[in-house]
C-alpha cells in the first residue's frame, strides 16, 4: 500500500506507540490520585503539556487537553455564543465542518455569521474581512491556518491583526498546520488555536486546545474540574502521553528542517504527474502552501472514478469531494475558490509525510499516471464521463 492520505489521519509514529504502552498496563492509576502511582502519571501529563507548548509557542497554562480537534474548535464557539449571546461570528469560507457546523448552530441561537471570502488560491482576502469586521458587532472570527484539502495556509498574521484591530477574538484551527509548519502564538497573537494528534503520527482522539492567558473562555464541559477546570472528565492519559511526544518529535523535526523535506517528496510526486498528464492542474495557491498537500484537478475525469482504479492498485488518497452514500457533493472549499461543482469533482488529495519516501511518491506518481491516462481514453471515446463497473 502506498498511503498518500496523511492529512485524513497519519501513521502512529513507532516511538509515540512505545511512550503510550506503560500508561496502558503498568501505570494505570488516575493522574488525580495524590498516591505516588498517581503521582507518576500526573508527571507524565505535564511533560506532555510541556511539548504541546513548546510546539506552539505558549506556555503550559495556556495548555489544554481535548479528544481532539473537532471537540477545540466546538468548545470555543459554545464558549464565545455563552459569552457574547447576540453578536457576530466571522468564519473562512474554507473551513473545516467542525467550525461551520457549531457555527450554523451559532446563527440558530440568535448570532449573526457572515463568511469571509477567499480568492481562487484559497486564501482569504484580507479588504473583505476588513469589510466584514467593520460591522463591529463581531466578537470571533474563526480562520483556518491551513486548508485539509488544499494546504493553502492563510495570512494568520493579517488576519489577527484586523480582527484584534476591531476588537475580535481570533480562533484558529491549526489542526492541519501543527506540526508540518513552525509557529508560534507569540508570534502571531491568535487567542485560541485547536490541534489535533492524529495528524503529526500521535494517537486519534487527542488533541488540544490552546486559550492565550488574556481571553476569556466559558468550560463547554463541566465535571470533576480537571485541566484547570476548562475540561472535565479524567485524562486520556495514553492518549495525551502519546500526544506529547509526538509534539516533541515534531519540535525536533521542524528544528531539522522537515518542511524542505517533506516538500520534497510531495514535489516529486507533483511534478511527475503534471508533466505526465498535460490537462491535470494544481488547485490553489503554490506560494503558500503546507508542505505535505497536493489537490489536483483532472479536468473531464470524475475523482470517484480514479479513486476506485488508485485503490485497487493499492494507493490510498482522497477526492476533493465529500462522499455521502451514492451522492457526491462538491467539495465547498473547492467551490467557494471559484471551482465549477464538475472540476471540484474531478479533484484528487495527495497529502504526504515523512512516511512516505521519494521512490514511493515516483511510484504513486506512475500508478496515478497510468489511472488517468486509462480514464481519459476511456472518456474521449465516450465523450462523457465513464462508469466504472466491478
Ligand atoms: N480541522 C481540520 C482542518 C481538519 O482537517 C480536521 C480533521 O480532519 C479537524 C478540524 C478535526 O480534527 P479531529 O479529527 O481531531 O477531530
């Protein structure tokens, strides 16, 4: 298998495995317990925090432990409608559903949302959301540091000036970003950023949210008061020791210059492809971009399609599009960069890491070449799309 998918979920890296396995069998006890086995695991939890701070730029308080990215991103926008009831929610057109789905919950309960407009790369453009923030009724806007579909990384730092600028909070999904590219929170001040493990070789359902020490943030859930009182429930101790490490590999990786690495690879891959197969275009923007992602457009084939003949030669990858049952719904970050709902549609992700070796992105490169080479005949023979029968 060559899995070329590492931004819907990555390998457990081996050593993160290895730090997790005591907290499974040997050091079971409640990380609150004030025996000396609770003892340990408790020092095992702040080590995490320690790396997970140390990857982002913040301090340990700042520091909390979630089941993931999805659950961050959630528990500040029910933070900020507890908070600010009746204002107004900015988000990225671009967003991932786990902040436009709490967001249209935001619109139920009597808060305004307007979307913030992104160019043909993917990126947002700045003068609207000036526009938008001019209203001055908006208490967050919540802006992706890079897209799960494109890679295409946004302007953070324009972006939080403009809205602290207008007196907004700024929520950040970094999810994509953690790990793959180096930054800071204080270097670009946002107030709240979600992480999550299982996309840089930690564990799933692990994740963190980040509160910068001068914003305000309202528990989503309450309980036993753990971590500092901002989420209860006890520990996912393996979970958040596996997390941290995989933190601190990362702070390690990015010291030794994994970006130019992984681009590399991802490179590679790219540049096989498009040679091989003139009609085939990059989406969005190249300039700023995760190192690990590629979206390419196949314009006439239908991703489902090379997606199906890609698996059966043993490449995973994904498409541009959400899959539901036997509906295909354009992709909306596709859409909202000015795609047509059938080039959205003919769009696969390849989406690397440091699993993934350069022999192995020239071999996906071939079996990517030879799928869509087959299609395309099959297509100009048909005039239409193709369908695939098995
Ligand atoms: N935000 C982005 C950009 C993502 O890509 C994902 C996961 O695919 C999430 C949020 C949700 O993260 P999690 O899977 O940790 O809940």
């Amino acid at each position: 298998m060559i899995y070329l998918d590492s931004n819907a979920t990555s390998h457990v890296d081996p050593r993160v495995l290895e730090v997790m396995l005591p907290f499974l069998t040997t050091r079971f006890a409640n990380p609150s317990s004030s025996y000396t086995a609770g003892k340990v695991v408790r020092h095992a939890l702040e080590n995490a925090r320690e790396h997970v701070a140390k990857l982002i730029g913040a301090t340990t308080a700042e520091v909390h432990f979630t089941s993931g990215g999805t659950e961050a991103l959630n528990a500040v926008l029910a933070s900020a409608a507890h908070t600010c009831p009746g204002t107004r929610l900015i988000i990225g057109a671009t967003e991932h559903p786990a902040v436009v789905e709490p967001a249209k919950r935001w619109l139920r309960h009597g808060g305004t949302l307007s979307i913030a407009p992104v160019d043909h790369e993917g990126r947002i453009l700045l003068d609207k959301l000036e526009h938008l923030l001019a209203a001055r009724d908006v208490s967050l806007v919540a802006i992706m540091w890079a897209n799960n579909e494109t890679g295409v990384i946004s302007p953070m730092r324009e972006v939080t000036e403009l809205a602290h600028a207008a007196g907004a909070r700024v929520l950040c999904d970094a999810v994509q970003a953690v790990g793959k590219l180096p930054l800071s929170v204080q270097d670009i001040p946002v107030d709240y950023l979600a992480l999550s493990g299982h996309k840089f070789h930690g564990p799933k359902g692990t994740g963190a949210l980040y509160v910068s020490a001068r914003s305000r943030f309202e528990p989503w859930i309450l309980g036993g008061g753990q971590e500092s009182g901002l989420r209860s429930g006890t520990e996912n101790v393996a979970g958040i020791a596996g997390l941290g490490e995989a933190a601190r590999l990362m702070t390690e990786a990015l010291a030794n210059g994994s970006e130019a690495a992984l681009a590399e690879v991802r490179d590679t891959f790219e540049t096989a492809v498009l040679s091989a197969c003139p009609q085939a275009s990059v989406n969005g923007s190249t300039a700023h971009r995760l190192p690990t992602t590629t979206s390419i457009r196949f314009p006439g084939l239908v991703a489902a399609e090379m997606l199906i003949l890609l698996d059966q030669r043993g490449v995973c990858c994904s498409a541009g599009s959400a899959c539901h049952a036997s509906a295909v719904h354009p992709s909306p970050t596709l859409e909202a960069m000015g795609l047509s709902a059938q080039d959205a549609s003919s769009t696969l992700r390849f989406s690397f890491s440091r699993f993934n070796s350069r022999e192995e992105a020239l071999a996906a490169a071939t079996h990517v070449v030879h799928v869509e080479n087959k299609l395309r005949a099959l297509a100009d023979e048909a005039a239409g799309p193709v369908v695939i029968t098995h």
